[in-house]
C-alpha cells in the first residue's frame, strides 16, 4: 500500500527538523570540543559528526518513524549510520566541484569583496550540498532503514 501524499509529506517536514535539531548539535559539538577541550577540527569534527548521528536517529526513530520497531534498535542503528555515512561521501564532491562557480556566481551578484565574497560562496555551497544530501538521507533512510514501516 503507498502511503498519502500529505503523510509522506509529515514524514519529510519532521525527517528535516530532527536534521537541523542534528545540525546545531554538530556545530555545537564541535565547538565545544574545539574550544574548551583544544581537540584538531578532524577529531572533534569526527566525534561531532557521530553525536548528530545518534541524536537523528533517535529523533527519528522515535518521532518520524514512530511506528517502526521491527528491526533491533543496534541494527537500525548501523543502518541508519550507513546511510548518513554515504550521505557524508556525496557531501565531499559536492562541496569540490560547486564552490567555484557558486564563487563566480556571489562575484557577479555582489558588492561584497575580498574575504566576504569567499564566505558567502562557501556558505551557499554547504547549503546546497545540505539539501542535496537531506533528499539522499531521506529516500534511502525511509526505504531501507525504516522499510519496515506501513507506508499505508
């Protein structure tokens, strides 16, 4: 049975916001590890990335997905991990390749100059590589992870 269009589309909404609630916990982390602990980015970013992880999972399966029990917690888990580490894979090519023209693009389109112009381009970047990366995310956590879930 396919699921409606607007329970889908529920699915989607609550699937971003638990994302962003990931996001500010990533950046937080990692400030935090940074800052106070003096850990290397890589480190803290690593130990950052994977607090995110947990939390969205958690947000998901238990707001999102409320319904989707079928599969041990420790299995979904992995699973779950798995996609978001093929989603951090995506991320790094994206990143590569949209920069330069997102630079010649906030070159063109601003007044801006010099260093402002660089962090406004990598700043759009990011944003697209971030949408780009939900939509994997999504798809594939909602049809394998969480498969098991009614989709009537």
């Amino acid at each position: 049975m396919i699921a409606s269009p607007s329970q889908e589309r529920i699915r989607f909404l609550r699937f971003a916001l638990v994302g962003a609630v990931g996001s500010v916990i990533d950046f937080g982390v990692m400030n935090l590890l940074t800052r106070f602990a003096h850990m290397e980015l890589v480190a803290a970013g690593t130990i950052s990335f994977g607090v995110a992880v947990l939390s969205n999972f958690l947000g998901n399966r238990h707001w999102t997905y409320p319904d989707s029990r079928s599969r041990p917690v420790v299995r979904q888990l992995g699973m779950f991990a798995a996609v978001n580490v093929a989603g951090a894979l995506i991320r790094m090519p994206i990143l590569h390749f949209l920069e330069p023209p997102a630079l010649k693009l906030v070159e063109r389109s601003t007044t801006l100059a010099g260093r402002s112009v660089e962090l406004l381009a990598k700043n759009l970047t990011l944003a697209a590589a971030i949408a780009i990366v939900m939509l994997w995310n999504f798809f594939a956590n909602r049809y394998w992870t969480y498969g098991d879930v009614d989709q009537g």
